[in-house]
C-alpha cells in the first residue's frame, strides 16, 4: 500500500489524477491510498499535526497561497526527507528551482496518463528496494515505520501490565511495543545490529565508544554489556569498522 497525497488547488485536476492513479491499480494490481488536499496549505498542516506521512507528493506548482515549490520546502523542513515528489506545471521555468527539494519528476500540463504511470511505477520499484530498509513497529494504537539506520537501540523493558514489553528507541522517540528480543536479533543480525546483553540490542552505525563494559550511544545513553558477551562484541565492532572504512 503507497500513500499517495495529490495536492492541486484544481478540483478538476485533483480528480484527474486520482483517476489515472485508480486506473493503475487495477491494471497493476498496486495499491494506493490517496488523499487531496486543495491547498499547500492544507498540506503542510498535515505534516505539522504530525498527519501519517505520504510515500508519494503529487504537487501542482502554481496554486493560489503557498505554491507547490514552497509547499514541498516546508514539508522537508520539517524533516521529512523520504516522499518522493512529483510536480505538475504548465510552466517549465520552475523546473531548477524544483530541484532544491529533492524532486523526483518535474512533468509538464497536460500530463498523459501513460507517462504519470510510467513514474507511478518506477516509484513503487524504488520503493519495493527499499522494504528492507525499513521496520513497521506495532504500538499499542498505531504502526509506526522506522529506518533501521534511524534505530538506536531495541531494549527489553520490566512491566507490570505489558507482556514481553520492548522500547525501540531512535534520536527522537522511543517508541513502545511487544516482541521476543531474542527474535529482533537473529532477524537483524544482517542489518548492522548486535545482541550485546541479553535485553539490549544496538545498531552498530550509532557506536561512539566502549569503556569499561559500556557501549556509549550516538543518543548520550551508556548500555552494559554483556560479561560473557564483552569480547564478541568488540569483534563483530572491529570487523564493521574494517568494512565501514572499506
């Protein structure tokens, strides 16, 4: 499933392009969701309120307000660096100022629905290579989609009223769930990460320094290691340096 957000001031365009974007699910088989917004404005307000992210930003670049440059610069000041922007304009000036927001495609009105299919399905490739990158944490109220290269550590945590509790824990948030710890490390064990305890997980990428049986983190935290696991880890870091650097 790709979040979609189509964003035209347009009613006319909007529902053209959900249109094409319908036809492509059924001759594709991929599935949308796709939100309008009849304004950058309303875009952006979105992101703000902390709205789920979109995979994929459909934007017109002439709409009264904001336009869809501007719009597309506020969204990426807010840190949200994945969406994958596409810009529909009549007018192809604007293409190198579109640049500066990462775009992905710049197509000029009237836009054929063949080609917005053939970006719509480059997209979705991109985004298939990129699944591995990625880990849906189940919360209690919502699914949360993390980097791995985001993730800083995933920690086993004591509860009285939560089972099998762990804390994933990234720059900015630490997020709660449920989960075998053990599971998360035979399942990342290919992707940077390392059991160092039996209740603690780190991401090598976020390793400042060891001391005396502490791992200090690129957050400021100092887990413990393991005793019977202190050599191990000091391996497996060396080896992931010796290939970092290679």
């Amino acid at each position: 499933m790709y979040r979609v957000a189509i964003c035209d001031d347009e009613d006319k365009q909007r529902e053209l392009v959900k249109g094409i974007l319908i036809t492509l699910s059924i001759k594709t088989n991929i599935d949308f969701e796709i939100e309008l917004f009849g304004s950058g404005e309303q875009l952006v307000s979105h992101y703000e309120q902390h709205g789920t992210p979109f995979h994929i930003l459909i934007l017109d670049i002439e709409m009264a307000g904001i336009n869809g440059i501007q719009t597309a610069q506020r969204i990426r000041g807010l840190n949200n660096l994945d969406e994958q922007i596409i810009f529909l304009t009549s007018y192809p000036e604007y293409m190198v100022e579109s640049f500066d927001v990462m775009t992905f495609q710049y197509l000029i009105k009237p836009i054929a629905p063949s080609i917005l299919e053939e970006k719509i399905i480059k997209l979705c490739q991109y985004f298939q290579a990129q699944d591995k990158k990625f880990m849906v944490i189940k919360s209690a109220y919502e699914e949360i989609v993390v980097k791995y290269d985001d993730l800083i550590s995933i920690e086993a945590a004591k509860s009285l009223t939560i089972k099998s509790k762990l804390l994933f824990v990234t720059s900015n948030q630490t997020y709660e769930s449920k989960g075998i710890i053990s599971d998360y490390a035979v399942a990342l064990k290919d992707c940077n990460f390392l059991q160092i305890h039996r209740s603690i997980i780190i991401n090598l990428l976020h390793v400042r320094k060891f001391a005396s049986g502490v791992v200090l983190m690129s957050n400021g935290l100092e887990l413990p290691i393991g005793r019977s696991k202190i050599k191990e880890v000091k391996d497996v870091y060396t080896k992931f340096m010796i290939m970092k650097v290679d």
